[in-house]
C-alpha cells in the first residue's frame, strides 16, 4: 500500500497537537497549585497574628514606668517576683480590655469576634505553625543515620559533626523560641556531647531585621503619638545588633523629650514622693547629647513563642505518658523554659534588673553596668 507524504505529515502535525494540547493541563495544573501554596503560606505569615490581638496589646506600647512594676511577694527572687507582677497585669490589662468591649452597646458582635479568635483563630493557626516546623526539623530525622558513619575525630564521627551542624541551622531557621532552646542545651554538657554543645554554641539569630517603619511607629505611639523626629536629634536607622527577640538602635534623645518626658506618663502611672518629686531614680533621664541604646521588641515575637511554647508542652506531655520517661521531667523543664522566654518579653524587667545590680555593686570600682533610663521604658522598648 502505498501512502502519500502528506498524510504521513498531517498525522505527525495532528499527534504534535495532541501531545501538546495535553500539556498545558498539567502545567497549568502545577501553577495553581503552586499559587495557591505561595498565597496560603503568605497569609499565615501576614495574618498569624489577629487584628483582635494586636488591638488588645495596643495599650501596653504606652509608657509604663519599670519603677511602678514592683515584684510579687510569692516570687523566690527578685527578677520572678518582677515576672509574675508583670503576668499578672498583663492578663488584667486583656480581661479589662475584653470586659470593655463585651459592655458596648454592641458588644455581642465583640462576643462573637472572642469566640472565633479563641476558638477557631488561634487553633489553626497553631496548627499552621506545628506544619511548619515539622518542615523545618524534617531534615533532622532524613539525615540522623548519617551520624553513624564517617572517620572518628575525637571519639565523635565526621557525620555526627555534619548531623549538628544541620541542627543548628534549623533551630535557627525555626526561630526565636528554639534559638533560645538551643543556646541553653549548650550550656548543657551534662547531658549533650562536648562537640553538640560547642555547635550550638553558634548559634545566633538569622531572623530578618523589622522594618524602621515599625521601630518609628512604636516609638511614636509609647510618646504619646509625638512626631519621630521630635523624639530624637539624631537616629542611626541601621541596627547595630538583631537579636532572636529585639534589635538595638544609637540614638541620641531631643532635648524637648527630656524636659518634658513627665507629660507622657499615663495619669495612672504619675506618683510623687512626699517632696513632690518623681519617685524614679535621680540617673532616670539623659543628659542632653548623650548616647543612648534603644532595644526594640521584633513585631509580634511575644504571640509567636506563645504557639511555639503549646506545641513543645503538647509534645512534652504525650512523652511523659509514655512508661519510663516521666522521669526527664520534660513538662516541668518546659514550663521553667516558659518563665525564662517571658522574662524576655518585658524590657521593663531588663532595666530593673540592671538597676539592682548598680545597687548591688554601688561600691565596687571595678564593676559597671549600663544605666536604663526607667522613665523612658515599657514592655516593648
């Protein structure tokens, strides 16, 4: 049988066609999918922390004096008695904000908005967070048999060295609650090996720096909404340390701010000795053209350990159920580990505790400590 050339070419021409008609199915397929995982992961780092929670936290950017945080009796030191005094006002300052909003004239709408955050925001969100870092620590589990093999080096196997140097990079990649988790296993020969604990001796904060839009905006509201450039005659934009939890900023304060720092008191927090002075310490205020440091709380960093420390006490709790391992105590080191993450969340307690030490130390010529400036403090800076 004999067949022409052009039918031999229109059947190629039509299978050409076909085979390629198919593929933009599959690829368009594969784009969707790749949108959609790009715009779900954005919206839960846009939107992991909710507007309800950042309105509820709005009043703690306002001064508060760390003069007035005085610390709590039940406290077996100094710096947790400051703790606890400074749980406990902020779970007042949220049950007052809630119980505000509830007595409106509207307030089954905020009733509403409560239930969703409480009961659907926060879940799932924690539960988007949990997903995340099980993508984070994957390569942990993948590469863990490879500690097993390679040549020894001090009694420690070059794939061992390998295994925590993967470690260290993804508690850095998991953020400001496992840094901090990994800097304090260092400190822990006792348990971990010599070479795991000089690993994660490393250690440090690859988290991005907020922006300078963020640092103005919260310095300006803690001043009573004064002008930026009315606080400071002069402004480093460039942080000169990022931390897991704050950055840190030179400046020099406005003569303007420090004269009249007392107007931005809250009228609540204004107390005067029986001379009629503030009762701040005499070293509460710069001199004019003096450098001072200015450490800025990262935006929602307090919300994020907050998740990040359900999930470990989750996981503690199902290990401590299990026969044989109620012994590591792994709920109570968890909560020990709560405490110390929350210090760090009020800067107040930071400058308290700097100025015990000058207390402490007010007669010893070779030992000095930074001087906070209390009346220019809040949680947050």
């Amino acid at each position: 049988i004999r067949i022409r050339p052009s039918i031999i070419k229109n059947f190629n021409t039509v299978r050409s066609f076909t085979t390629i008609s198919k593929q933009p199915k599959t690829t368009s397929k594969l784009i969707v999918s790749g949108i959609s995982l790009t715009l779900a992961y954005s919206c839960y780092n846009q939107f992991h922390n909710s507007p309800i929670q950042n309105d509820m936290l709005q009043g703690t950017m306002q001064l508060e004096p760390a003069a007035d945080l005085k610390p709590n009796p039940k406290g077996d030191t100094y710096e947790n008695g400051l703790f606890l005094s400074s749980q406990q006002e902020l779970e007042d300052e949220i049950e007052s904000y809630r119980k505000d909003r509830l007595s409106r004239r509207l307030g089954f709408i905020y009733k509403i908005s409560f239930a969703f955050h409480d009961y659907v925001w926060e879940p799932l969100v924690t539960i988007g967070r949990f997903v995340e870092l099980t993508i984070i620590f994957l390569p942990i589990v993948i590469t863990l048999p490879i500690s097993w093999f390679g040549k020894k080096k001090n009694n420690t196997r070059s794939g061992s060295i390998f295994w925590y140097k993967v470690l260290r990079f993804s508690l850095e990649t998991a953020g400001a609650s496992f840094i901090k988790l990994g800097q304090w296993a260092a400190s822990r020969t006792d348990i971990f090996p010599q070479e795991l604990c000089d690993e994660l001796g490393n250690l440090h904060s690859n988290a991005k720096k907020h922006s300078i839009r963020y640092t103005k905006r919260i310095l300006s509201q803690s001043f009573g909404g004064l002008p930026f450039d009315e606080i400071f005659e002069e402004f480093n934009e460039e942080p000169v340390g990022v931390g897991a939890i704050a950055q840190v900023y030179l400046a020099t304060l406005s003569k303007k701010l420090i004269e009249n720092i007392d107007e931005f008191q809250p009228v609540k927090k204004k107390k005067r000795s029986f001379l009629g002075l503030p009762s701040f310490a005499s070293n509460d205020s710069p001199s004019p053209n003096q450098k001072v440091a200015i450490k800025v709380i990262h935006p929602n960093v307090a919300t994020k350990i907050k998740r990040d420390l359900k999930i470990m006490n989750f996981f503690a709790s199902a290990i401590d159920i299990i026969p044989t391992m109620e012994w590591l105590s792994l709920p109570d080191e968890v909560q020990n580990f709560d405490t110390l993450m929350n210090l760090q969340l009020d800067l107040r307690i930071e400058g308290l505790n700097l100025n015990k030490f000058q207390e402490n130390y007010k007669d010893d010529l070779f030992v000095n400590f930074p001087t906070p400036y209390l009346k220019f403090s809040n949680r947050s800076i």
